[in-house]
C-alpha cells in the first residue's frame, strides 16, 4: 500500500503530538534552511523532538518522506486561467516560483510521474483547462511546458548554488572571463558568437523566463491552429 493509501497509526499525546503532515512540515523547513542532505530521520527526529523509530510508524523509507515533501509543495502549485495559454503559463510560473522557494525541489522534479493528491489535482486543473483539444496534441504539450520549467529552473537554481559556493556574482563571473572573451573573440574564429555577446540582448532571469515560455507557447498554439 502507498503511503497516500496508507492509515497513519493512532496519535500517543504522552510521546509528544505526531502526524506526517507534521513530519513533512519539518522536514521541509530542513531542506529548506540547509538543502536535501540536511534531510535524515535522524536529524528529522531530533527537530520532532521524538525517538527516531517513531517516525517509521508514519513513514517507511526517507524515499516515501521525499514524496511527501514533493507533493506537500505541489499544493503551493494551482494552475489557473480562462484558457488552456493562460493555464500553462499559470502552470509554469508557479512552478517556477515554488522551486525558488525550495531550492531542492528542483532537484526531485523531473523523473518519474509524482503521484500525491496534490500533483494530482495540479494535473486535473491543467489537463480540465485543454478542453477539446485532442489528446495527440494535449500530452506532449503539457510536457513540453514541464520539460521547459524543469530545464530553466534547474539552471537557475545551479546559478544561485554557484554563486553561493564561490561568493562570485554572475555580473562579477562575466567581469572576470570578458578579457579572456575579448582575446578569443579578436582571432576570428566565432564571429557568430562575438556578435551575440556584444550585440544581443542581455536578458534577468525573469525576462528570460518569460521570453522562452511564449517562444513554446506560441509554437504550442500554432501547433493546435493546424
């Protein structure tokens, strides 16, 4: 049985007030503060102030905790809109701004299908919003979207972990590596490169968020017009 199928055991006052959406709670604010490797039913267990077998009356593997904790942010996730655009972008966004609010989010989206009542429900809203739209075309638009948040978000979040590490800015890493830039760029070799440097757009991360997800939603509406 799966843990969302499975009864949590009776609650024992006496031993300290105990509940997974408790657990889950506190194992968020861990990961949160000090990343997924903070996360131990260990250390779990001292913030709980309880035993640490207590904890395998709720949850069996640290497997099932990370579900759980996945799935407890999917409820900071609700897609909304009057159309199938708007609820993508909606879609996108919030998932955007949910794996800023956990870092290690972005580190356990991605893979195989998460299957909680709360990305349930998230997915109810997107694939209810597509409306007549036929499923051949539905599917790999849906996943189109999510393979781009997760692609942008990832590379967001390794740009702030980097930054963090190193103590080095982005505008300060492009200082540093723009003689080396300069050198390279005067041999003549990448002059399709020199030009987007000097003379493309230098985009935030917000702008080039926003510009990538209406570059893949127009081609998605255009996609469904033919």
């Amino acid at each position: 049985m799966l843990v969302w199928e499975r009864p949590e055991p009776p609650d024992r006052p006496v031993l300290g007030r105990l509940s997974r959406e408790r657990i889950v709670r506190a194992a968020i604010r861990l990961a949160d503060a000090d990343g997924l490797e903070a996360v131990s039913l260990r250390k779990l267990a001292a913030a709980l102030e309880v035993g640490p077998m207590r904890l395998y009356g709720y949850i069996a593997t640290k497997d099932e905790l990370l579900d759980l904790m996945v799935d407890a942010v999917h409820a900071e996730i609700r897609p909304a809109g009057d159309d199938w655009r708007a609820v993508l972008h909606s879609l996108a966004q919030a998932t955007r701004q949910a794996a800023h609010q956990h870092e290690w989010f972005a580190d356990l989206i991605g893979g195989r299908p998460q299957l909680g009542p709360n990305t349930l429900a998230s997915g109810e809203a997107v694939v209810a919003a597509m409306g007549g739209v036929d499923l051949d075309l539905t599917v790999p638009a849906i996943a189109a979207v999510n393979a781009y948040v997760i692609g942008a978000v990832r590379r967001e979040i390794t740009e702030r972990r980097a930054e963090r590490a190193t103590g080095v800015d982005k505008k300060q890493w492009q200082a540093a590596l723009g003689p080396y830039l300069e050198r390279t760029f005067a041999t003549g070799r990448f002059p399709a490169l020199a030009t987007v440097v000097r003379d493309g757009p230098h985009l935030d991360a917000d702008q080039t968020f926003r510009t990538g997800l209406d570059f893949l939603l127009d081609g998605i509406e255009a996609r469904f017009s033919s």
